[in-house]
C-alpha cells in the first residue's frame, strides 16, 4: 500500500527528534495521561508519547495510515494502550472516548483547520487541560501576540487558555517540507472560568468580531454596530483607553474588562 503524503490531506510528516520530545515535555505528558492525538500520520509522535506511560486516543482521516498504524502498533493496541479511531476529528463527540476524564491534546496538525481545531476543542465543555500543537509559525506567532497586537484569533484562545510560544521548526524537519516554517505553542491552563456559560461567550465573541470587523478601524467605529457609539465611549473612558484606539492595540486584560461593562448593561 502506497503512503505517499497526500497535500489535501494536509500531511508533512515529523522528522525532528528535538521538536518530538519539546512536544512531550512542553505539556508535561506521563504515564496515567490520556493524550489526544490528531493526525497520527505514521506515528512518529504517537510512538514516544506511548512511550511516556501515557494512554493515546489517535483520530486519522485516512485510512491507509490507520492501516499502517494497526500493524506497527499492534501491542499498543491490544493492550489498549492506543485508541485509533479512523473519523475526522473535526466530527469527533470528544466525551464518547476521554469519558470526561482530563485529557491533554498533543499533536501535528494538518495546517488547512488549525483555526477549526483549536475553536473546537477549546469550547468544548469537555475542553482539553492544555493543548501542544505544531502549527504554521505565523499562525504561532499571531497567538501569542509576539508583535504585540491582539487578533480574533489571539482573543478566542485567551479566553480559555494560556498560549505560550516554544520553539521554531524549520521547513526542512518535514518531509515533504512545506512552503513555510512551523512552530510549537502550547495553550496551558485551559478552562472556562471567563465564560463560565455559553452566554458568556457568545457575548465575549460578539464584541470581538464586532470591534475585529475592520482592523483599520477604530474599534469603537465597528462597535458602533452592537450599541450607539456614546454607549462605547463612556466604557472606554471608565477604563482609561483612547477612543481612538483600535481594536488590535486593546490588550486582553482590558478587553474582558470592556464585555463585563457590555454584559452589565
Ligand atoms: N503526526 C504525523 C507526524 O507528525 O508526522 C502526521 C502529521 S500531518 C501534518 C497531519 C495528519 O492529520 C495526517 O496524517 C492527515 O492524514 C491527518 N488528518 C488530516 N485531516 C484530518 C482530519 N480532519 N481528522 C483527522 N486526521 C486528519
């Protein structure tokens, strides 16, 4: 059988040792974990995250890697040890396999629904403890505001979680090499205490994207749309920010301290 990488399958297999072992001890997997691995590809992370002790539930798209895994991981999974289901992750009911325990989500990611992944399992209710994932570095670099501007993206893994930066991995550790260079983040701390309910976050949301809608803008000229814009200004005053300013230079602090005001009235 040919495993040859498919590009729509967004595969770029791992060859970097040091990447693989930051991608294990970034989020500090040991033996008792259950780690959720997306894409196991030929298992190059599945292999030493099984080594750690840790129990691995693996969802692969495609099923000539899931048949490959199934002869080179035989043991694993008959002991159990390795849960590899063959479904898009992206489909996946989370609960039906953690069985709402805490489980961590390490994985290489196919670049084409990083933004849909980390969406997904970040609000989920059963939303992992952290999360380490390889992804484009520019994406990296925008969740962890490296240039100090915040974005929908940034925002919407600040509200649950703490995204760190870890390190590059240069285009040539993947074969075949991408067009661009990656970088592991990983998202600690993961939980809800900012939108405790679905309410909250709908509302956390509405005002981000609202304020987000033209990055040219002043953010109080796109919120304008949500509530009249003397209702913005007088928030922004109370909180010591410029009504000039836009919504990409607000830091996080200040922006759940701006929807607290926008749930209380
Ligand atoms: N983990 C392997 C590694 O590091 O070498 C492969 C990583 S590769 C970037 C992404 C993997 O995700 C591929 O094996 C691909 O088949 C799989 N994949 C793509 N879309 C998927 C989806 N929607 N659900 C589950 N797996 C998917």
């Amino acid at each position: 059988m040919s495993l040859e990488a498919k590009k729509s399958l967004g595969q770029n297999f791992l060859k970097s040792k040091k990447a693989i072992s930051a991608m294990i001890s970034a989020p500090e997997i040991s033996r008792g974990d259950i780690v959720v691995e997306i894409g196991p590809g030929k298992g190059a992370l599945t292999r030493p995250l099984l080594e750690t002790g840790a129990t691995v539930i693996a969802f692969e798209l495609d099923q000539r890697m899931v048949g490959y895994l199934k002869e080179e991981f035989t043991e694993y999974i008959d002991n159990k040890k390795l849960i590899l289901v063959h479904q898009d992750v992206l489909e996946v009911d989370i609960k039906e396999f953690t069985k709402g325990k805490p489980y961590k989500v390490v994985a290489n990611i196919p670049y084409y629904i990083t933004n849909l992944i980390v969406r997904n399992f970040l609000s989920n209710v059963y939303q992992p403890t952290a999360m380490c994932l390889l992804i484009q570095k520019e994406v990296a670099e925008r969740i962890v505001s490296r240039d100090g501007k915040e974005s929908i993206l940034s925002l919407s893994v600040k509200i649950f979680g703490d995204p760190k930066y870890i390190a590059k991995v240069a285009r040539q550790y993947f074969s075949p090499s991408p067009k661009v260079d990656s970088a592991i983040i990983l998202i600690s701390d993961i939980n809800r205490q900012y939108v405790p309910n679905s309410k909250d976050e709908e509302e956390f949301f509405e005002v981000i994207k609202a304020a987000f809608a033209q990055k040219r803008k002043q953010a109080i000229k796109n919120l304008s749309k949500l509530k009249p814009r003397s209702y913005w200004e007088e928030i922004f005053n109370s909180l010591d920010l410029e009504k000039k300013v836009r919504a990409e230079d607000i830091t996080f602090q200040k922006w759940l301290q701006i929807v607290d005001k926008y749930n209380e009235n």
